[in-house]
C-alpha cells in the first residue's frame, strides 16, 4: 500500500504495476512506507485507489542503538500483493526498497538502508543523486513546484535560533524523532490551518514569493527576467538553498531527475552558482586562483596532474589565455584584468568540476553591450553542451535576448511566463498586448510587468490578470502539471525523509568538502603566502616603517649611559619599544579578516574548505614577517641606545619584543574577526588598547592600579613586556652614578626594580603570561570567526 495524500495521487495506473517497477533495474532512492503487520493478516487488502486518508495516520519516528533512523507505522494493514520488498510502494523515477523488520507488538519497523547496501551513487557522484545523474546520461532536469517564500518575522527568527541551540544539544534519537514529526505533519496542515493563521496574524511578514513552479531542461538555457523587486534573486536563491535569515520558505519542492532535494549538500555536487559580485583574492594571477579551486574543489580521487589539465582546458575554453598570468586586481590598489575577464574567471571557477547544472545571478551587470554579449554567449555554449542554465538578468540586448531558449517572467513574486521567447510573444499578443516591431522584446516584458510609481494599483491589477491568465492556460497547466509529476515525495521529503536532512534518510551523511583535511591546508596555505609575499604593502611599506622607526628611536636615546637620567630614558625606550610593537602589528593586521570576510564565507559555504583551515593557513603565513619586524627593530635600536650589552641580556629582549609584537598581533585578528567590517575594526582598536596601555607599568605603577582593575591590567601585555624588558636591562647591575647631594638616587637595578614594583622572580612568569595572551587572543579570534558560519552551512 502506498501512503500519500488523498488528493495528489503520488503514482498513476498508467505508470505500472507495483511489482513491476520494484524489480525494475537502476532503482535507486526514496521509497514510501507500506502498512504494518504480518503478511495475509486478516482484513489485508489494499483501498481500491491504491491510496489511504493521511489524517488517520499514526507515525512515529525513533533511532535504534546503531544510530540508524526508523519509521514506525501502527495499526495498518498490509497488502501481501502489493510488492515483493516487504509491501513498500516504490516512488516513480527511483527506489531502492527499504527493508522492513516486524516488531512483537505488531508495530511494522522499516529500517533505513546503509551505504553498503548498495545505496551509493555512480558515476563519482556520491549518494543516491549520483545514481540518478548516472542513468540520466549525466543530465539534470531541476524541478520546482509550489515554492512560497515569505520574510520572516523577529518571533520566527527567535523560535529558529532557539531550534538551532536545541538541535546541537539533543541526543540522537531525540533529534531526529522531533525532525521526522516535524516533517511528517507538515505536508498535512491544510488551508486554513495553523500555519495560514499564523501567516494571518502577522502583519510583518511579506508574502515574497507565491506558489512559484518551473522546470529547467538538460541543453537549454532559461533566463529568468523582471523587474526590481519582482523576486528573481530570491528565486534564484531559494532554488539553490541560499536563502538569507531574513526571509524563510515555506512548503514546495526542489527535484533533481525527480528525486526530491532537501538541503543544499546534495545539490552543491551537481551544481554550480556564479553569483552577481565577483569576490577574489586580487593578489593572485588568473592561473593561480583557478589551480587553487582545482586543489579544492575537484573530488579526492582526481590526480594532481589531471586537476592540471582540466585548469588548461577552462583556461581555453573561456578565453583567459591572454591574462592568465596577469593578476586579478584590487580596485583602486593594483591594476588587474577587466570587468568581463573577471565575469568569465567567475565562470572558470565554477566549471571546474564540470557541472550538469549552472545558476547565475544577474552575471552582465556592470558590463557593457558587447561584454554582456560575450558572457551570455559562454552561458548559451555550456547549455548547448547539454548543461542546464538558469540565470536572471537584468535589461538584456535584442542581441542577448535572441540566445535565451526559454525565459521566466516573474511578477509582483509571481510567475508571469515561462516558455520559450516566441512563445512569450505570443502569449502577451493574444493578450491585447503585442510587442511592437524593431523593439526589444525584453524591455517591453519588463515594462509591462512593472509597478509604476504613480499607478500601484492598476499595475498590480494588470499583473495579477497576466499570472493569472497564465496560470490558467494551456502552456501553464501542462507546466504545473511537469512540476508537480517531476518529484514524488512533497515538501522535501514527505513520510519518509528523517531528520534534517535526505541524505541522512538515505544513509549518506557526508562531509560537504571535496579535499581532505591536509589537502585543503597545503592548498589554503599556499594561496595565504602567495598573498602575502605578493602584497606590496605587507612587505615593502612595513620593513620600511620598521628600519625608520627604529633608526629614529636609536637616534633619539642614542648612547645612554648608567646614571639616574639615563634610568629615566632607557625606561621610557623600552617601553617605546613595546608601543611601537604593538600599534604597528595591530593596524597591520586589524583588517585581514573582515576585509576578507565576503570572499571567505562564499568559498566556506560552497564547501571549499573549514574555517580552522582559514584562520591557521592565514595566520601562520604571516608568521615569518611577524618574527622577522621585531627581530629587525630589535636590532636596529638596542645597541644604538645602549641597552645591556651581554649578548645572553640581547637574546632575551629579541623574545620578548617579538612575543608582544605576536600577542599584539593576536589581538588584532581578534578585533578583525570580531567586527563585521573595516571601519568598525579601526573604530574598536584604539579605544580598547588605551587601557592595556595605562596599566603598562609607565604612566601608572602597577602597584598603585585599583582594586577594582585589577583583572583589566591582567590582559595587559604591556604589563608582561614592560616588566620583561626592565628586568632583564637593570638585573644584575650593582652601580649606577649619581651626581645628586640627596638620597634620593638610585644606586643599583635592584632599587630600580623597586621604585617601579617590579621583582626578578616574576620574569619566568611574564614570558608566560604573554605566551597565554597570544593563544587567548587567538583562540578568541577562531571561535569569532566560527560563530560567523554557524547556522548557514
């Protein structure tokens, strides 16, 4: 017996007998569960229509002691001629039979196949998806019906981030018992509902998107168009699963060959999506970045050289060979490649991995007409190759109009068209209202579709009756009807998806990064130091700074000598040394990674690598330099001061320097990944290190700092450093001349030492103290970083 709304029959008559698609070869998906209980139980036989009332359903999800997910069907009855696999329905398109297990109560388990089983997919493609691209001849038609988007209020985002807590604290089996419910009843709330109440009672939530469907085709290229405003990119976005906090969707489905998809894991191995801002590192040459997406983004088993061959053949393929040397470019930094080398280098990183499926957002933005040509003209080769393009564009040419095979009108969030261009021409004639000759076709839909200012409510008359004439329609019953029959399990995942996620259904838990762990580090590691040793102000500007800062301080207290005003400058060097060490590291790397930011979280989310990776890789290439500065300063300005002059005394000051000028350097990249961009960091720095400053040791004696601070001045490195360098210059001195008739002199470095309340013995712990601040910094600036990413992998 098959489950499944008693008003969307899932499986035609016309489409075979049970039994005969269940040993039908190449199966390999998602199932229905059939009713429970012993086979020839009394009262067994099927409904006649093959279908039973959702509403007296029972389910039950829990998760055994293996891990493994179940479904639990009471009180059915079972149909012993309904299948030969344990009376499991199988979906059109793909199934692979689900085992069933009976239980003493008469409860009838039905456990979740493994990846041994036979379940994984073909191909090099992993999953059940890689099965269907396999037997689809490495085409993908993509599917969506019924997709509802809405913008979501401050109660919703609460209850969503209260579920994420929830979720990352829950056992196992409770998780995905409280995810299969959820579910299991969605697809069941019928109009009028608690959801449509709810939706009805919250005037802050705008209805974006209103039961938009459509059905994208292996060897065509569909151009969605409209106007500002009409939700192309939250098509574009909801159909890929990028949509932002800030709105949520509601019911629909998204199908690939007709397996349904419920998250963007399965969809991001078959796909590709080139979004409208091209984010790089402008550092880099043309040939650099595509050999480091090659590195990361191409599967494991792919050998180095062949990861080669294929940037060769990308490079070719989309005319970069005249700039694959050249760099990208940062604007109004370094000259690099023009606005259309750049669009296509967008395309080059995308096609690496050779994806049956491409989405675009807005890609001729910017561009002039003849560059806009040149870029939908690569979009229109991919799709002649047999991919499937969907792309929005914004006021396309006569010219670029005239390569689209089919476009997408949307409306006010609604479907207006979707057919081919002839056809849409067509359809609006019929309407009253032709396109005149000699004028671009897109700009007279766009126009037509718009909300003018001045006419808001005649406007959205008139679209209304477009969409609605549209939908009623031949051409728009047969597409809802495409829509709606490309898929057989509703809302992503129907009875059967558990959890929250089908490839945990499907047994297919997989990380979503192609590389491995140490690949994705040699490849990230090596972009960071190209970066930095290609960037001309990390390394020219800085060692400059450094000598001339230096030279200026040796100059200035050039020659000190041991006597009661030379106590007061040597004191006043050192900590010059450490303010020196710490504003200059601290500006320099304030904003590395909210600079970088944009670019890092699209490559993070499109699986490209981890962000432990990220914030080692990009650390730990900039380590050299951050030894190498301070070593320089130190040796530049010791001797010309006159500091200690044994060489062990010498040693010693070159670590300390070089530790705070690393703890300074911590704390910068933890106001970098801390702030959201580059001037709230500048804004924050200064303000936060002023009181580090004050409890240095300097302006303020430590044993005078209140009570009340005394935690502050425990975070201070100035603190450490300054007590690190002063003893290690006035211990073991035992004369200092004075020329003053009083007693007030300070005769050895051990009074020093005193009158600042400072004490040998607390070298050891200083060292450190500043070797705790510099892992503290750091590891405060990680889990910033991370906390970034949580909740939108």
């Amino acid at each position: 017996m098959t489950i499944c709304d008693e008003k969307e029959p899932l499986l035609s008559s016309s489409r075979g007998s049970s039994n005969e698609q269940g040993s039908a070869a190449g199966f390999n998906g998602i199932g229905y569960v059939g009713s429970s209980g012993a086979s020839g139980s009394p009262g067994g036989s099927s409904p006649p229509d093959d279908s039973i009332n959702l509403d007296s359903l029972s389910p039950f999800a829990v998760g055994d002691a293996t891990g493994n997910l179940l479904v639990l069907q009471q009180n059915g009855r079972h149909n012993s001629n309904s299948t030969g696999s344990g009376g499991v329905r199988p979906c059109y398109g793909s199934l692979r039979p689900l085992s069933p297990t009976s239980l003493a109560n008469g409860t009838h388990l039905w456990q979740l196949p493994k990846k041994e089983d036979g379940g994984g997919g073909g191909g090099g493609q992993p999953g059940p998806y890689g099965g269907l691209l396999k037997d689809s001849g490495g085409r993908i038609t993509y599917t969506w019906w019924g997709v509802d988007v809405f913008s979501a209020d401050e109660e919703a985002s609460a209850r969503r981030r209260r579920r994420q807590r929830l979720s990352s604290t829950a056992s196992a089996a409770g998780a995905a018992a409280s995810a299969a419910w959820r579910r299991i009843t969605r697809p069941f709330w019928r109009r009028g509902g608690r959801e449509e109440r709810a939706l009805a009672g919250s005037p802050r939530r705008k209805h974006i998107l209103k039961h938009v469907s459509g059905v994208a085709y292996p060897g065509e290229f569909l151009a969605i168009l409209g106007s500002s405003g009409a939700g192309k990119t939250t098509l574009l976005n909801a159909l890929t699963f990028r949509t932002t906090p800030a709105v949520v969707i509601e019911g629909g489905l998204r199908a690939l060959n007709g397996a349904p998809l419920a998250s963007s894991h399965a969809l991001a191995s078959l796909s590709a999506y080139v979004q409208q801002d091209d984010l790089f590192i402008g550092t880099l040459t043309v040939r650099e970045h595509l050999v480091f997406q090659a590195l990361v983004r191409m599967d494991k088993g792919i050998p180095y050289k062949h990861r080669m061959q294929r940037v060769e053949e990308v490079i070719s393929e989309l005319a970069l060979t005249k700039c694959q040397d050249t760099l990208i470019g940062v604007p109004g930094r370094i000259k690099g490649i023009s606005g259309g080398e750049m669009k296509r280098l967008s395309f080059a990183s995308e096609v690496l991995t050779d994806p049956p499926l491409m989405f675009c957002d807005e890609p001729t933005s910017g561009l002039d007409s003849f560059m806009a040509y040149n870029v939908v003209s690569v979009l229109k080769g991919m799709a002649r190759k047999g991919k499937t393009v969907v792309c929005t564009i914004h006021q396309p040419s006569s010219e670029v109009f005239a390569l689209f095979d089919k476009v997408l009108l949307m409306a006010e969030g609604r479907v207006a068209f979707q057919g081919t261009t002839r056809d849409a021409c067509t359809f609006f004639q019929e309407l009253g209202a032709p396109c005149p000759s000699n004028y671009n076709p897109a700009d007279f839909f766009v126009q037509l579709l718009a909300v003018v200012p001045s006419r808001e409510d005649s406007c959205r008359q008139a679209i209304d009756m477009i969409c609605d004439t549209f939908s009623a329609s031949e051409a728009g019953v047969s597409l809802e009807k495409e829509a709606s029959a490309a898929a057989t399990i509703k809302d992503g995942g129907g009875l059967m998806v558990i959890g929250e996620d089908i490839d945990d259904f499907l047994g297919e838990k997989r990380s979503p990064y192609k590389a491995g762990w140490c690949a994705q580090f040699r490849a990230v590691f090596w972009r960071s130091w190209l970066s930095m040793i290609k960037e001309p102000i990390l390394m020219k500007v800085r060692v400059l700074q450094t000598l001339l800062v230096a030279l200026l301080l040796g100059f200035l207290f050039f020659g000190q000598e041991l006597s009661q005003e030379g106590v007061m400058n040597i004191n006043g060097a050192l900590f010059l040394f450490l303010t020196s060490m710490t504003f200059q590291n601290v500006f320099a790397v304030i904003n590395v990674f909210c600079s970088e930011l944009p670019v890092f979280m699209r490559e993070h989310l499109n699986g490209m690598y981890r962000t432990d990776i990220y914030f080692l890789c990009k650390t730990l290439a900039e380590v050299p330099i951050f030894i190498v500065i301070p070593m320089v300063f130190t040796c530049v300005s010791y001797y010309l001061i006159g500091l200690n002059p044994e060489p062990s005394r010498f040693m010693y000051a070159l670590l300390i320097v070089t530790l705070v000028a690393n703890v300074a350097t911590s704390f910068g990249y933890m106001i970098s990944c801390l702030s959201k961009n580059v001037p709230m960091a500048l804004s924050i720095g200064p303000p936060v290190i002023i009181p580090f400053l004050l409890f240095g040791g300097f302006f303020l004696n430590i044993a005078s700092v209140p009570v009340y601070f005394k935690w502050l001045s425990y975070l201070s490195w100035f603190k450490y450093g300054n007590e690190a360098l002063v003893i290690n210059q006035w211990e073991g001195i035992d004369s200092i001349s004075c020329e003053r008739d009083n007693n007030t002199c300070m005769h050895t470095g051990h009074i020093v030492l005193e009158t600042l309340s400072f004490k040998e013995a607390d070298f050891d712990l200083d060292i450190i103290s500043l070797c705790c601040l510099l892992v503290l910094f750091r590891t405060i600036a990680f889990f910033a970083l991370l906390l970034r990413t949580i909740g939108k992998d």
